[in-house]
C-alpha cells in the first residue's frame, strides 16, 4: 500500500492548490522511496524518466514562430477574417472545428491542430471575435469562457477522432498488450469500434456547442445590464 | 542520421535563448530566477544524454526549488501595441497565415515522405521518430518563412518566445513531470495494486456491473495517472479479460475498443492530463486553470455513460 503516497501526495496536493509542479515532483520522489530505494537511487531513476520523456514539451518549438507572427497581428487578422463572415457565430466556428477536428484526426492528421499552434493564434481569437460581432463588448469572464471551449473543442476532436485511424498510438498498444495475452485482434477491427464512440461525442459536445451561442447571449445581456 | 537528438538540440537552445533574454531584462524583477530555470532546464535538454542520471535528477531538482522557493516572474507586456498589430494585420492580409500553416503541413509532409528517403542505405532520419522530427524541422522551416517574410530585427523570434514560455511559465513542464511521475509510478507498482483495490470492492455480480465498473475504473484510472495508455493495461488485465471476456464471454475488440475510449473521457477531466488541460488554460492566459476542465466535464460524463451504453449493447452480441 505504500507506493500509494504518490496518489496522496497528488490528491492532497491539487486539492489543496498547491503549485502542481512541486507537487508532481514531491509524489515522483515519494513514490521512488516507499518503493525501498536509497535516496541517491530515487533521484537517479527520477533523472532518468524526466530525461527520457524529453520529447513530451516539443510543441513549445512552434513558440517563436507564433510570438514573431501575434508581434506582427496574426490574431488580429484572425479577427478580421471571421468579422467579414456574418453567419459566423462561436457556437457554429467551433462546431465546424470540431468536425474538422475530428475528420482530420480519423485519416491520421492529428498535428493539423494543437493548442500553441492552432487554438492561441487562430481559433480562440476568432471565437471571441465572433461572438464580440454578435454580441458587442464582452467582459473578462465571458472571453475567458470562450477560449476555454475552444481548447475543449480542439482537445474532443483529437480524442475522439484519432482512434479512428488504425496506425495511432493507442490502436497499437491495444493490440500489442491484446497479443501478449493470446489475442490477435485486426487494428482496423479496432478502428471500426470507436465510430459508434466517435459519433456519440461529436453528437453530444456538438449540441453543447449549439447551445454555447444561446447561453453566451444571456450571460452577456446580464453583464450588460449590471453594467447599466 | 537524424535522431531525437536534434529535437533535443534544437529545445535546449530555445531554453537557453528564454533563459538570455530573461537575464538581460532589468524591466523583470524575477529575472535571475527565470534564467536559472530556463537555463537548468536547457542544460537538460542539450547534455541530458551524456550527463549521469543522478546529476540530471538533482538539476530537475533545483530547478523545481528555484521556481517553489523563488518564484518565477509572469510575461512581460506585449512588444506591440494593438494599434500597431492591427495596422500589420491590415498591411499583411492573409498571408501572415503562411507560415504559421507552414508549421502543420511540413509536418505532415515529413511524416509522409521522410521514412522514405536514405543516404548509402541508412535512413536519413529515425524511422521510428518521424512525426516529432518532422515537427521540429517545421518549425525551423516556419521560422525561416516568417523571418523572410517579416524582415524583424534577428532577436525578435527569441524576445516573443520568451514572452510566452513566461506566459505558460512552469506549465510547460508539467506534462514531462507528470510523465515521469508515471514512470516512477510503474517502477514501485502503483498500478497493480490500484486495480487490486478496484477489484476487491466493487460488486461484479451482473454483466452490466462488470461493464460499468470497467468503463468507469478506466475513467477514474485515467484520471489518476493522467494517461489512458497508462489505465488500459492495468483495468483490462484486472478486469476487462478475465471478467468481460472469459467469464461473460464479451467479444475482446469491441471491449478494449471502447474501454480505451472511456479512458478518454477520464482525460477530458483531469487536472493530471497536463499537456491537454493544463497548459491551453496557460497558453490562453485564464485565470483558473481548471477552466478547461470545467467546460469538458460535462461532455465527459456524458460520453462515458454513452460508453457503458455501447459497451453493454454490442461486447456481448
């Protein structure tokens, strides 16, 4: 039961708001001693997974690109691209990105999206921008609202696309584990049963989505009319 | 060959660029602690492979102190004002869209053809890390684009990088932290014994229970690890094998299928699934940082009955 503390440490730890960096660090090292290892183990196992993981941040590289072009009005020019389209609302762009999303995702094309290179620069700020067309002004919490659904879309979309295409990662270590244990299953059998999934999800975020507009109006009106 | 290591390279010198501009900025009043931890955290990443394991957990360790006892120092302002963006966006047009598109279509690109190409029969880039590789020459290839395109005084693209990589601050190394949780997690056996508690108190009386408490173990699982690839082994030997498929005999595709995608849904609501939840809540600059999670709750749960729903009708067709 010991090498449970990480859990606890983590549980605690999140719960309590504590930075989660110290507390990822002080549940990997925890874990490492209630597993009976001397410290100087601890840390060199914890060395050696921290190096090893090194390719998990690559997308930050995409960071001086997109600084360079926001420092030369790419969200801005995102803004006026989806103000020119008067059908546009934040509901409708992030349903359609969804779609995208999701399609994309199913032939394998999972790196068309991503949260720095695609929701920062593009898809958030036309999201706010469409519903600052609609609805005017809108304050702090409303735009905060908003860029978080369009990290939520970009994120729905790659779960439950990308399972989809019979040579991602998850497909493959379904298969993988499912032969050690005396099964040969067809990836693309695999594939086939994570459309009726896939389907559900679209169908369920997509009328979160269709209500997001509804919603976005009413909380505006009512900041509007406090404001007043 | 080009191996991982050029990725490596090429994010320890983007590190160590944050780690300078941070340095010579006297405007930031937490400059020395934001060049340290973006310098020990380039040192990571340019002589990680050579350095002994021990050093490189006392650098992470440092690092993490650095940022928990110090403090690190927010973004600056913005280098442009809107006016001025504004003004660039009208005098660009659509073409400012050129390079960042650049970024995902030489990706792609590369993942495609790259496998293919070889120099006096060795492969020119490591078949097995094409995607990451390719995303790293795209970004290269992007920058070069913009900087044609722009024309900006050189330092600009490391002066903007710093400006977010201090907007995401310590989560961007997040969801390599919590990838080394996961791995310390495997050594000391954390998962088996999770399933093992699983098993022991949840009623498995009836076909759909059995279901239920796979789908939902893999959401609660997935949330606890961060990572539904991390659950699935775990839940499935504990659970989906011996239960769902020999003793009810459930067909084994449709199980893991649809028991990996219920995994998913545990990562829609985890603050533990850094990459996906935490970091967009940095990178857009929300206040909360479960805001992301907040949004995705809802689906979440809703897709993981729809799940135990699937399941249930079609594993034991």
């Amino acid at each position: 039961m010991l090498p449970l503390i990480g859990i606890l440490i983590v549980v605690t730890g999140f719960s309590l708001r504590v930075n989660p960096l110290a507390v990822v660090t002080a549940a990997a090292l925890a874990t490492g001693l209630a597993a009976h290892r001397s410290p100087v183990d601890v840390i060199s196992a914890f060395g050696k997974a921290f190096i090893d993981s090194r390719s998990v941040p690559v997308v930050w590289l995409a960071l001086p690109v997109i600084g360079l072009l926001e420092s030369a009005g790419l969200k801005e020019r995102a803004r006026m691209v989806i103000s020119k389209i008067h059908a546009a609302t934040t509901g409708r762009l992030l349903l359609a990105y969804l779609a995208l999303r999701q399609l994309t995702s199913a032939l394998g094309l999972t790196s068309l999206g991503g949260h720095p290179q695609m929701v920062r620069p593009l898809i958030a700020p036309m999201a706010e921008a469409a519903a600052e067309n609609r609805l005017g002004e809108l304050s702090d919490h409303t735009r905060h609202r908003i860029r978080a659904h369009a990290a939520a879309a970009d994120n729905i979309g790659l779960f439950f696309g990308e399972d989809i295409f019979i040579a991602i990662g998850s497909i493959l270590l379904i298969r993988g584990f499912l032969e050690q244990n005396g099964f040969r299953v067809e990836p693309a059998t695999l594939a086939i049963w994570a459309i009726p999934t896939a389907i559900c999800a679209f169908v369920i975020h997509g009328a979160r989505l269709a209500l997001l507009d509804r919603s976005l109006r009413k909380e505006v009106a009512r900041s509007q009319g406090r404001a007043e | 060959m080009i191996t991982l290591e050029f990725v490596n390279v090429l994010m320890g010198l983007m590190m160590a660029g944050v780690a300078i501009v941070n340095l010579r900025d006297r405007t930031s009043r937490k400059r020395y602690n934001n060049a340290a931890f973006w310098g020990l955290y380039a040192v990571t990443f340019l002589a990680g492979s050579y350095l002994p394991n021990f050093v490189n957990g006392l650098l992470v360790i440092v690092m993490v102190l650095v940022m928990a006892i110090g403090k690190l120092g927010g973004a600056p302002p913005e280098s442009s004002t809107r006016a001025v963006r504004e003004a660039s966006a009208r005098r660009w047009g659509n073409r400012l869209f050129i390079p960042a598109l650049t970024i995902p279509t030489v990706t792609l690109l590369g993942t495609l053809f790259l496998k293919r190409v070889s120099l006096n029969g060795t492969p020119l880039v490591d078949p097995k890390q094409v995607t990451l590789i390719s995303l790293g020459l795209s970004t290269v290839i992007a920058l070069i684009v913009g900087l044609v395109m722009l024309r900006p005084p050189l330092r600009a693209p490391m002066v903007e990088a710093r400006r977010l990589m201090d907007a995401v601050s310590w989560a961007a190394v997040l969801p390599q932290m919590l990838a080394a949780l996961g791995a310390m997690f495997a050594l000391a056996g954390v998962g088996p014994i999770v399933a093992g508690i699983i098993e022991r108190w949840i009623p498995l009386h009836t076909a759909l229970s059995v279901v239920a408490t796979y789908t939902v173990g893999m959401a609660l699982f997935t949330m606890i690890m961060g990572n539904a690839f991390a659950a699935f082994p775990v839940m499935t030997a504990g659970i989906g094998l011996p239960l769902i498929v020999h003793q009810y005999g459930g067909n084994v595709a449709v199980m893991a299928a649809v028991g990996m995608l219920s995994g998913f849904c545990g990562t829609l609501m985890t603050p533990m699934a850094a990459n996906f939840n935490i970091v967009p809540a940095a990178l857009l600059e929300l206040p909360n940082e479960n805001a992301v999670i907040k949004v995705q709750i809802p689906t979440g749960l809703m897709l993981l009955a729809a799940n135990t729903l699937i399941m249930y009708v079609f594993v034991f067709r």
